[in-house]
C-alpha cells in the first residue's frame, strides 16, 4: 500500500512579514526522510504566495484578519500572510484523500495561524491522523498539547522516531528507496525565485537570546562536495539566489566556508548569495571576504547586538566593536559597497536602554554601513527568558503571542514609543541616503 502523506506549511499571523528567502525547510526535511519509503508526497506551502521583488524576495500576499482577544489593544494591523483561506481549501481539494498529515510551525508566535490550519485540516481529513512538528512544537511542547487538535506533537529534527509514531497511527511504512531524494528533486515547487542552504546544523556558541543550543544538540558541519552538488543541482533547476540558514556559517573558515567558495568559484556558476542570518564578524578577513566578494555574495549581514562590551560578553562573548570594523574594512577592501553589507543591532534586551541602542546606531553610521534594528523577544528555553521569568517581567506561562518581536519590546521593554519611533525613523533616513 502507498501511504499518500500530506506536508502543510501555515500561514503567518503577525503584524508584519515580508518574504526573505522563507523556506519551510524543516518541512522539506520531512519530506525527503519520508521519500525513502512506500509513500506519495502532497505538499501544500500557504507561503508560496508572494510578488517576486529583488533577488527572489518578495511581498507576500495579506488579508487582515480580527486580532485574537489578547492583542486587541495593540493599534497595529493584523494580518494573514500566504494564501487565502479559500484558496488553502481548494488546495485541500485537490490533494484528495490522504493517510496521514504533517504540519509544521516555525515562529511560536505564529501559534494561532497553525492552529486555523490544523482546525480546517480537521474539518476536511475527519479522523486522519495530524502530527504537529517545528520549532514551536519542540520549545512549546506543552503548550502545542493543550492549545492545538493535533494528533500528536512531534518534537525536535526527524529521525526514526518518526516511523515509529507513523506506525503508531496504523500505517506500514516499507522502505523503497536506498537513500531519501532531495527536497528540490520532489517538485514541489513549480518556479524556485531562491533556495536555502544549510552548509551546517547547530551552533558552537550559546547566547542567552538565542535557541540554537535547545534545537540542536551539537554543532555539526556537512561535507563540502555535498553542500557543491546541491548548489550545482539547483542552479541547474534556473535557481541564481541561494540564501544560506547556518547559525554558524563562517567557523572554522579555513576549512569549511573558505574551501567550499573556491569550490564555487571554480564552477564559474553566476550565482549571488544572501546571508538573512547574521554572521561572526570575528571570522572575517582579507582572503575570506575576496572569496566572498568572487562568489557572489550580494547580501552580507553580520551580527553585533550591542557596542555594549559588558553585554557583549554577556550575550555570548562572540564579537566586539573592533571586530565588526575590522570586517567591515575588509569587506569594502574586497569591493563590496555600503549597501551591501548591513549589521544587525538589538533592542529591547533586558535591562537595555535606547542610550545604548543609540550608541550602536552611531557606530554603525561612522562605518557607513547599513544599520538593521532587531527587535528582541524571549525564546522559552533560554537563558533571558529564565532571566525574565526570575524578575517577575513575564510569566512562564506567558501566551507565545506576546513574544512576537513586533511588539514585545513596547510592551515590556519600557521605551517611550515616541523615542522607539524616531530612532528607527532616522535608521531609515540614514539607510536610505546611503
């Protein structure tokens, strides 16, 4: 018997979102464990629905929505982000029957979006089975439990585990295959704008801001011909963007990032790479940032948080001022402009005032680099949570919701929203006449 699956990425619920080389890519792990097996794939992505803007980025499409009871006094818009619901059903629609569901969840304050899609999921699939897996399935175990119908929740990355909990549920899974196909090799996208790249699993640092080290139980690096083969694969497919998903991207250069470029540069493939999450300025020198520049890095964005140095060294001890200027000089050596390299400054950390943000800001505008404001909310599990928790500013039980990054840090924070306003409006300014 084939055992017809079906794969649901949700919708976003947020008050803002824009699509930055999204993939649901712990979906498509899913998906390529599962191909190994008697199985059909069905696979329904509600954000594959967004206007193709610079470098296969794009506006997602939106609908505002009623705010649940708990954001009511929140003045902002609050919308759904993918397909519309109509549009989610006809999809369903034409999936037919199925066997099994598995749907995924990536931000935690997305929760409510997951549970609208596992509801209509229910209405149409009566008695098929549902599991729930992702990220806020893994740090919101409980929660998911309690607050979402599905059959059951699966926590942390696929393994065999997952066969276990198929057969569970009645169904036989035979193995047909010798090794699982790639997600790009099972069509489930009929145009790729860009694709993910994870050159590595995990994080060698531990910051109290970050979940890393509770999603991932060490730091591993794959093999260089492989991540080569992938990228070669895709391009072949028409994909030119390839944002990369690593936490850790550029450790232990000399003998991942580095080799793995020449590699690339060697295939004289027109590629350009983006790098949405932020990388270790401290890793960056001359040889590495001309490799970059030769490959095709586009977007480079590298990660500071604070000019703090008492915070730096409390929030992981991986970077300095220095170090971010040091990159900096040689990147713009290698030939990159102002434009393309941006670093990422944090507000909203406990106990962080908008002098100490200002401060960044200022630092970052004597670089004349792009400045991105990153707004902090608590992850459950880490290190600042604990912290928040002990200091009675939120409860351990506190609706994943409100940890949405949109509005954490006025509510908790203790900003003035004015002062809030006008510091991001003069980042904008700064940015724009860059």
């Amino acid at each position: 018997m084939t055992v017809r699956c079906l794969l649901v990425n949700p919708w976003i619920y947020d008050f803002a979102a824009y699509n930055f080389w999204a993939r649901p890519l712990g979906l498509l792990k899913i998906a390529e464990f599962l191909s190994q097996f008697n199985v059909e794939l069905l696979f329904i992505d509600c954000c594959n629905s967004f206007k193709i803007k610079k470098y296969g980025t794009g506006k997602y499409k939106s609908e505002v929505i009623e705010k649940p009871e708990i954001l009511k006094e929140i003045p902002k818009k609050y919308k759904r982000y993918g397909c519309s619901k109509e549009e989610f059903i006809e999809k369903l629609n034409i999936a037919g029957s199925v066997h099994i569901i598995f749907v995924t969840s990536i931000m935690a304050y997305w929760w409510y979006g997951v549970k609208e899609v596992i509801e209509i999921l229910k209405e149409k699939f009566n008695h098929i089975p549902i599991i729930l897996g992702g990220i806020y399935a893994t740090l919101y175990k409980e929660h998911a439990q309690k607050n979402i119908e599905a059959d059951f929740v699966y926590e942390g990355h696929v393994d065999k585990r997952l066969i276990e909990v198929v057969e569970n549920f009645g169904l036989k899974l035979k193995k047909v295959n010798n090794k699982p196909k790639y997600w790009w090799q099972l069509n489930f996208y009929k145009e790729m704008p860009y694709a993910p790249i994870l050159t590595s699993t995990g994080c060698p640092f531990r910051c109290p801001y970050c979940a890393s080290s509770l999603l991932y139980n060490s730091f591993e690096q794959r093999q260089i011909d492989e991540i080569v083969y992938e990228i070669e694969e895709l391009y072949r497919l028409g994909v030119r963007d390839f944002a990369f998903y690593d936490d850790a991207l550029l450790y232990r250069a000399d003998y991942h990032i580095k080799p793995l470029l020449k590699k690339i540069i060697n295939k004289n493939l027109q590629l350009r790479f983006h790098t949405p999450n932020g990388l270790h300025a401290r890793y960056v020198d001359s040889d590495l940032a001309y490799l970059m520049r030769q490959s095709g890095f586009k977007t480079i964005r590298l990660s500071l948080e604070t000019v703090n140095i008492k915070r730096q060294i409390e929030t992981g001890g991986k970077v300095t001022s220095e170090e971010v200027e040091r990159a900096v000089f040689y990147l713009k050596e290698a030939g990159f402009s102002s434009q393309e390299i941006g670093v990422y400054i944090m507000y909203g950390l406990p106990g962080q005032s908008l002098d100490e943000v200002r401060a960044g800001v200022d630092f970052l505008k004597k670089l004349k680099v792009r400045i991105h404001l990153t707004e902090f909310s608590p992850i459950k599990g880490t290190y600042y949570w604990h912290e928040l928790v002990k200091l009675g500013v939120i409860s351990e039980d506190l609706d994943p919701i409100l940890t949405n990054n949109s509005i954490f840090s006025e509510i908790y924070a203790g900003y003035s929203k004015d002062e809030l306003r006008r510091l991001k409006l003069d980042v904008n300014n700064f940015n724009l006449i860059l």
